[in-house]
C-alpha cells in the first residue's frame, strides 16, 4: 500500500526545470490523494504563463506512476490559493539562496519598486556579499517568478523570487 | 458575463501575438525581456479564459473566422515599431483588463478562482507600466513628443475597448481614473471620451483590416492542418 508521504518524498525528488529545488520545496503541490491505485496530484502554478508547467505536470505523472502500488496518476493545476513566494520551504531557501537566488520572506520583505519614477528601489541583501545596497535592476527576470537585482558592493547581479500576492 | 470574457480573452490573445512582434528588438535588454514576458502572460490568460468558457482554447484562438472574434482593435493597431506606441498601447489595455478582471472576481461559478489569480499578475502589469508612462514623459522633450503622440493616436482606439461591454459606463469611468494619475505625473494628456454605442468595432465582429491580416497570419497553420502539434 502506498502512502501519501510515500508519493510526496518521491515528489520531493523532482526538480523544477528552472531552478535548482523540487517542486515540493517551491511549494507547488497543493494535495496529494491515494484511491484505489490511482494517484491523484494537485499542483498551484507560480504564473499561468510559466512554459515549466507542462514539463512539470509530466514529470509528476511519470515519475508517481511508476511507483510499486500506483497504477496511474493524474494531476490538475488549481489556481485557488494563488502560490506566492511564502509557500517556499526553509529547505527550499537555503537550496535557491545557495545558487544566487533570494526570497522575499527570508529577507526584508517587498522590493516591488517606487511606483513614482524610480524603478530601482531594493531592500534585498545580496546573497553573495550580504550587502543591504542592492537595487531591483528589472522586475521581469530569466522567468516569470523571477526578478533581477544589482549588488552595488560586489558588483554581482543575483536573481529574487518575484514578490507576489 | 461570458460576453465579457471571450472580449477579455481575444484582447489578450491578440495583444500577446502583436506585443511578442518586440521579442529581440526591444531598446534596451530589460524591457525586451519585460516585454516578452508580459506578452507570455497574455497569451496564458487568454488560454486559462478560454478554458473557464468551456471550450478548447486553441480551438477558439485559431479555429474562429475573423468576425467571430471579440477583440477590439486597439490590440491589432499597428505600432509602426514605436516603442512609446507599443508601451502606450500595453498601458491602456492593462488596466482594462484589471477593471474586468476585479469584475470577473467577484462573480459565479468557475471565473472568480481563476479572474482572481490572472488580477495578480495583472497587477504586477499595471505597476510596471505606470512606471513607465511616468517614466517616459519626464525623460526630456524627445521621449514626451514621442509619448504624447502614442496616446493621441491610440487614444480614438481606446474608447472601443469599452464596445458591448457590462456596465461600460461605470467601467470606463473606473478605468479613466486608473489611468488619470500616471498619465498626469508624467506631464501627458489623454482623450477619454467613451464613444457612442452606434459604432460597431471588433467587439461586434466589425474587424478593421489590420486584424483580418493579422487573423490570417495566425490562423494559417490551424487552416491547414487543425491536429498538427509542436
């Protein structure tokens, strides 16, 4: 007999194509449900738009349905609760911030920008030096959950998981 | 209701395929990124639109004749590569979509799950681009002639986006608030007036050439072969 935690440690152990954490550490998987051989997976995506979802959903049903006492898997993308950054894991974190990349609740907190002109305001700490004078370069990053800010100290641009509620 | 949502959805499939025509051409890099990204977002919200109405999404993208699509022609106008065109244009139908999509949230059934999800990566659209308008109108008197004359030529288009829709006039008086206060920062005016339901545009299938153009260009491979897959 498989169990929950049995298919969400196996879930624990695909990554997200994008980034270098797995798809339970992101907090993508909204529930998990066993019936009669058939897993069921629900997942919340970052942005509707993000092109990982695809790779992601397949990734699941392939990976769950091998597994000893799973005969097939399904999964569904639910849009209620909306994922935000907060859904992260503390094992998560430390995995992003290791490859250069921050979260907003493991720092101070929003860095969505002065909406008078300037585009550029930045509370994050650098993941590299640890300096506070970072600015927010762009809020549109390498994907759609990511933003890129600029070390003014160490002179390194680093990635932040886009604050979002 | 489900009137509101196709004309949301083809906006937003229309503007992703006319804004991704900037993908690599964009003038500085962050903006080409920007740019791409958002118009990623609008071709995902039309899809996850298009699902809420039951149907097939590529189905109603590419399997539709031209005058059954409900999009206004705000989103097909030709830019003429501007850039302050391109940025004016995404400005103005990202607040519409906001204003419908607050709408949309609060209504029945399968919509207000997925309207209140799309609002936030609406939001975070909106934001960018007040920043921008205020932006680009105090950046000197090249950037303001430039801007000034992206909303003087897309402002005739902007009053049609508000063709056939719910409750137009409270949402157009909603929306001219929402835009009012960037545009005045930035040192720029805009005509606003709400045109007279008398004219028909694309939002009751009366689609000016640049659409039909446009509509066939992506529409060409759905013609040939409706099952082919990437």
């Amino acid at each position: 007999m498989v169990s929950i935690e049995d298919v969400r440690t196996v879930l624990d152990g695909i990554d997200d194509p994008e980034l270098p954490c797995s798809i339970v550490q992101l907090g993508l998987v909204e529930s998990i449900g066993i019936e009669s051989g058939v897993a069921h997976i629900v997942l919340l995506p970052t942005f509707t738009g993000c092109p990982a979802l695809q790779m992601i959903e397949d990734d699941v049903r392939r990976t769950v349905a091998a597994m000893d006492g799973v005969d097939t898997c399904t999964v569904a993308w639910q849009y209620e609760p909306a994922w935000t950054p907060d859904r992260i894991t503390s094992a998560g974190r430390e995995r992003l911030h290791a490859h250069g990349v921050t979260t907003p609740a493991a720092c101070c907190g929003a860095a969505g920008g002065d909406a008078t002109v300037s585009l550029t305001t930045s509370a994050v700490p650098c993941p590299y030096c640890g300096s506070a004078n970072t600015r927010l370069d762009s809020p549109y990053g390498p994907t759609r959950c990511r933003q890129i800010h600029m070390c003014e100290d160490c002179r390194n641009q680093f990635e932040h998981m886009k604050p979002v509620s | 209701m489900s009137n509101d949502v196709l004309a949301l959805a083809d906006d937003k499939l229309m503007l992703g395929h006319t804004q991704s025509d900037w993908t690599g051409l964009g003038p500085i890099l962050e903006e080409d990124i920007a740019s791409s990204a958002m118009a990623q977002d609008d071709l995902s919200h039309a899809t996850v639109l298009y699902e809420a109405l039951g149907e097939d999404p590529d189905a109603l993208a590419f399997g539709r004749a031209a005058a059954d699509y409900r999009c206004c022609d705000l989103v097909t106008v030709p830019d003429e590569l501007d850039w302050a065109m391109a940025t004016v244009r995404r400005f103005i139908c990202a607040h519409f979509a906001t204003i419908v999509l607050e709408d949309l949230a609060k209504g029945e059934g399968d919509i207000p799950e997925r309207a209140s999800r799309l609002l936030i990566e609406q939001r975070l659209q909106t934001e960018h681009l007040d920043a921008w308008i205020r932006r680009l109108g105090r950046g000197g008197d090249d950037a303001k002639g430039r801007m000034q004359h992206a909303f003087d030529t897309l402002a005739p288009h902007a009053g049609m986006l508000f063709e056939a829709i719910d409750n137009r006039a409270d949402r157009h008086a909603r929306w001219c608030a929402a835009i009012a206060s960037p545009i005045a920062d930035a040192g720029l005016t805009m005509h606003t007036d709400l045109p007279d339901e008398s004219v028909h545009g694309g939002r009751r299938g009366a689609h000016a050439d640049h659409f039909v153009e446009q509509h066939a260009e992506m529409t060409q491979v759905w013609a040939e072969d409706p099952t082919a897959a990437w």
